[in-house]
C-alpha cells in the first residue's frame, strides 16, 4: 500500500489509522500487498500510527539503514503471513514503546541478502501472536549481531516468546534478551542451529553451515508455558556456543511420562525450526543438545502437573554448568560434573 525505495529522511507518523482491508485478499503470500514497505532507504521514522488487517506482512525494512519506530499500534490477524514488524537486513534500528497483536510473528528479524541484521535495539513493546513473538530467522543469510532486547511483556502467544535461529548460513553473534515476561506461550524460548541451506536466490548455491554464540538471557519470567519444554541445539559438530541463561522462572504445564524422558529426538537438521520440531522433548524445561558453553544460573523450573521428566537433559554438551533455584539433585540428566 505504501512504498518507498532509496529514499532519505523519510517518515510515516501521526495519531491517525491505515486499514489494509486484508481480508479481501487471496492467494499465496508473494501476490498480497505489505501494508508499508520499505527498501534501501536511510532515515526512516514510524511513529503514533496504527496499522490494522494487512494482506500480508504489515511492516517491511529490507536493507535499511537508520531505522526509527516508536509508539505503534497492529492488529492484524485478518489473513496468513500477518507479521507485525520485519527487520530485514537493515541496521542501526531502534524499536521502542510498539503494541502489536498479529496473526504470524509480532517483531521479526530476518536476513534474507548477505547483508546482516545489526545495531538493533528493542525495548517497551507489548505483543501477542499466533506464532513467535519475538524471532531471529527464518531466513538468516546474512545473519545477526549486536541486538539488545529489553523490557518486553508477551501474552498469549501460540509458538514460541523468544525464538533465536540459524538455519540457513550466517552468523549469530552477541544478542542480549532481558526483562521479559510471557504469560500464556507455547515455547517460551527456542534457539535452533539448523541446515535448511536456502540460499537468498533461486541461482546461488546453497549457504555454508551457520554459527549461532554469544547469546545471553536474563530475568526472563514465564507461566502458563507449554508441556513441550524449550530446546537449545545445534547439529553434530556444529554446536551452539557461549549461552547464558540467568534469573530465569519458568512455569511449565508438565504431564510428561517416563517414556518421554527417555525419547532421543530426531535430528532434523533441514526441518523448519519451531519449538515443537522435535515432539515431546526428554524435558519438561530445557533439552540441550551439540552446545558448547552453556551457563544456567539462577534458574527455576516449575510444572502444575507431575512431570516424570527431568527439568534439563542434556546430550553432547561441553562445560555446562547449572546453578539452579534450590535442590539441584536430579535436576539435569545425565549429571555434569559441574552442575550445583
């Protein structure tokens, strides 16, 4: 509907309402309209509007530079694909004080050039979605660096509240999440180190194994979770590495059996990633798997049911160490020898 290309110092804002009417569009996703799309531009301000029912995806930067949104209001969940915001290969990005409630991801960054997703902050929004709330990937060609995400509260939201992958080449690099509340979300995190191998044109050739490190969260709060529990893995000899979790409470629904525990998912390494790829996980709270450097300190893990699983398996991981809320016996199965 709105659209600019090699544009500078550009703005939409104002207190009033643009409705993309997205019901009223059919067919596969590439043949809707975005509602607001912006290519190759610098200087972009998005503030005080509210943007209702897009076709597709409601607001797109692809390589951007000198992002600013602040103040905005989405309701979308009129069609499919209905993301809120898409940050796509663009940097120096500043989000801040965004509501949004959307049919598919609420606040996105994807990379799908070579150009990488960097200098991005995130701070005082409010979403809710049928599917990830917060998400790095799909597509991560270009991959992802130097992003600080902060005080953000999520509700009922289907997939997963925070949702960190690599699955098509590119590098994962230095991402903070903190001050995080979720209520009512499937998976409240995910963090996946895949090989789709999609390249970002038909006539290239597939990308190279991606690097996902240097990734830290702190005081994130969840209840309501799902029984699936969260994962944190990569692939046969390409681990994920240098993960910390810390003041993290999470409230799962539990009800897992003794079967499940003993479960060894798939490894899927072409899958879609979502929270749910693996099924059932050994888990009612985290299954690590091929990481390296994994730090959990402060962590509490509860269910409303009994759960004959344990609240962290882990396979092939390297200097884990866990500092979990309370009694650590059993918490972790099999026991690492630094776990206290």
């Amino acid at each position: 509907m709105i659209y600019a290309e090699g544009a500078r110092e550009i703005a939409v804002s104002g207190e009033g309402a643009i409705d993309g009417q997205g019901a009223a569009f059919s067919g596969e996703y590439l043949v809707r309209p975005y509602m607001l799309r912006f290519v190759s531009c610098e200087g972009v301000s998005l503030e005080d509007v509210t943007l209702r029912d897009g076709a597709m995806w409601t607001v797109h930067f692809l390589a951007c530079d000198r992002v600013y949104v602040r103040g905005v209001t989405i309701r979308s969940r009129c069609n499919k694909n209905n993301d809120g915001l898409d940050i796509d290969s663009s940097s120096n990005v500043r989000i801040s004080d965004c509501d949004i409630s959307s049919g598919d991801d609420a606040i996105v960054l994807k990379s799908t050039s070579a150009r990488p997703c960097r200098n991005v902050t995130i701070t005082n929004c409010v979403l809710s979605t049928d599917c990830n709330a917060i998400k790095m990937g799909t597509e991560s060609n270009g991959g992802f660096q130097n992003i600080a995400i902060s005080n953000c509260a999520v509700y009922d939201t289907r997939l997963s509240g925070i949702a960190l992958e690599i699955v098509d080449g590119g590098v994962m690099d230095g991402i903070a999440v903190s001050n995080i509340t979720m209520q009512n979300t499937g998976g409240p995190v995910f963090i996946r180190l895949g090989n789709r191998a999609r390249p970002y044109q038909e006539d290239m050739p597939p990308p190279g194994m991606g690097t996902l490190r240097n990734i830290a969260l702190s005081n994130i709060i969840a209840t309501g979770a799902g029984e699936t529990g969260c994962s944190i893995t990569g692939l046969p000899g390409h681990p994920v590495e240098h993960i910390v979790l810390r003041d993290v409470h999470i409230e799962f629904a539990g009800g897992g059996t003794h079967e499940q525990a003993e479960r060894v998912p798939e490894e899927k390494p072409e899958s879609y990633p979502e929270y749910k790829m693996f099924g059932p996980l050994p888990a009612y709270g985290f299954y690590l798997r091929h990481a390296k450097g994994i730090r959990m300190d402060g962590i509490s893990l509860t269910t409303k049911t009994d759960d004959a699983r344990p609240a962290i398996a882990q396979e092939d991981v390297e200097n884990l160490t866990v500092n979990m809320l309370g009694d650590n016996t059993g918490v972790v199965s099999p026991e690492p020898s630094e776990t206290r």
